[in-house]
C-alpha cells in the first residue's frame, strides 16, 4: 500500500471504536468487489487522463449516502493520491489493513525507506489536519519544531527515542511525560506517530520535515484574494467552492483589496497563481502584441 495512504487509513480507523473498525473493513471490502465487477468504474478510477481530485470527487458522489463517513474519507483519499492504475488494488489493501487494524490491537508498521516511513507520517498529518482550524496550524508547527529541537538537544531523550531496539511503549511514554498538557492534542498525536510510523533513527529529521509539511498545507487552506473591489457573499462563496473542486480541500479566503488591478481577481494558493484580472489581462493583450510585432518585423527582414 502507498505508504502516504497507511498513515492515513491508519489515523482514520484509529478514532473509531472496534466494531465501527470492522465495519468500515467490510465496507471496503464489498467496494473493492463492486468496482472489480464493474468494467466502467474500474476504468474511470484507473484512467490516467483524470487528475486525482477529480476521481477522488466522482467517487465521493458515487458513495455519498451509501458507506460510512470513514470508508468514504479512506477510498477518496486514496482515489486522489494513488496513481490511477492502483488505484483499484489499493482498495483490497485498505480493507485488509482495516481488517488487521480491528483484529490486532498492537501497532506494527513495516520498517520503510527514510523518505517513505516520512510520507506515512504525512498521511496520517493530513487525516489530522483536515478537520483543524487552519488559524491553529501556525502554532502546531512552532511545537513540533520545538519538539525537535529537544530532541536534538538533549543526549539522553534523543538516545532513547532514536533507539529501535528501546520497547515502543517506553518511548511513547516518555513522549507523553514530556509532552501532554504544554502542547495541544494534535501536536501530541503527531509527535506520538514519528515515533510510532517513521524510522527511529530519523525521529528529528521526520519532525523537521513534518514541520515543512504542516506549513505546506496552510498554504493550500488559504487563497490569498487580491481584488480592485470587495467580493459580495455570493461571489465568496463561488470562488471557495471552486477552489474546493480544484485543490480537493476546504478553503478559506483572504481578501486583499487592490484598486491597481482595475478588476477581476488575482488568487494564490499553495504553488498556483489565478490571475483574472483586468490588468494581468491587458499585460498578456500587451505582450501577445509586442510578440506579433516581433515576427512581423522579422518576416519584413527576411523578405
């Protein structure tokens, strides 16, 4: 299984009490036939001309009403971050873990590569932080990076925690100990995870890491909105909605009014950059223009 989805699947099934667990488990398992015995589902998931989001937003559809909140949070996510061609196999191997994940009350994960074992870490961040207020994920960030810096600091924590052969329970112990009360309950169940999911000789870079990961995602929760005028209610909500479709996340906007861009919206989120504006238009007018004037005048030359 992708090991991004594990960490997910892993947190998802972990908040749920034990028979709910086995019940998402048969879940996922009737889907996995159901998609397998239907040649037009099976190629819409596996077809690589779709984006992730947007198969993850078919499939929502497709199971809104049908299967537990989890079962479809699981299958969405997977359907979003699994290449399209795995996408159908990686159904059978959620349904198995689910079923391990009820069954077994012991947490064993298979020891993975550094940067695999660190995006497990990131599945499960992002089961996590998908139902925090954005406006707390500056602070999550600052306490796991002063977790880090502890552990870098102080010989014998650091001894203990990137200890592989130390019993799991004792170094989930001395997390909580150093842990439980100073920071809020999603740093500590972050923390509790690298030590639980990632390499034990790479808790600090795994925390580093997840720091970078955290930040991230706050970039992909906020659009930053440059506007010539103030968006009305409806025109908001349009505009979070169809951020929405595009990333697969909840937006929330930030408004910044720019009379210089005459009209239109210029928007930023994560690594994208939107520009409906009236200048950002008449710039591209301009230099469509000054291109066009280019080839002319060489055509004239050569002639």
């Amino acid at each position: 299984m992708l090991a991004q989805l594990e960490g997910f699947a892993f947190a998802q099934l972990s908040a749920l009490d034990a028979p709910s667990q086995g019940a998402v488990a048969d879940e996922l398992a009737a889907l996995e036939q159901s998609v397998l015995s239907n040649p037009q589902l099976r190629a819409l998931l596996g077809d690589t001309s779709l984006t992730g989001v947007t198969r993850a937003a078919v499939l929502a559809d497709l199971l809104a009403d049908k299967v537990r909140a989890t079962t479809s949070r699981v299958v969405t996510y997977a359907a979003e971050h699994v290449p399209a061609p795995e996408v159908v196999s990686s159904l059978g191997a959620l349904a198995h873990a689910a079923r391990l994940q009820h069954e077994n009350t012991s947490t064993d994960f298979v020891n993975l590569s550094l940067l695999e074992a660190r995006r497990r870490v990131y599945g499960f961040a992002d089961a996590l932080l998908e139902t925090v207020d954005v406006a707390n994920f500056s602070a999550i960030e600052d306490e796991l990076f002063q977790w880090a810096r502890a552990v870098e600091h102080h010989d014998d924590l650091r001894r203990l925690l990137l200890d592989r052969d130390a019993p799991l329970e004792v170094r989930l112990n001395t997390t909580n100990a150093l842990l439980v009360g100073r920071v809020n309950d999603t740093t500590l169940a972050l923390a509790r995870f690298v030590v639980v999911g990632g390499r034990p000789r790479d808790v600090v870079g795994t925390l580093d890491a997840l720091v970078n990961y955290v930040a991230a995602l706050r970039d992909w929760r906020v659009a930053r909105v440059h506007t010539a005028r103030e968006l009305d209610q409806a025109s908001r909500d349009e505009l979070v909605s169809s951020l929405a479709a595009l990333t697969g996340k909840s937006v929330e906007l930030e408004i910044d009014l720019d009379a210089q861009l005459l009209g239109g919206v210029l928007v930023e989120i994560g690594d994208l950059r939107l520009d409906a504006t009236t200048r950002g238009r008449l710039a591209a007018l301009r230099e469509s223009v000054n291109s066009s004037h280019f080839y002319e005048s060489a055509l004239t030359r050569n002639d």
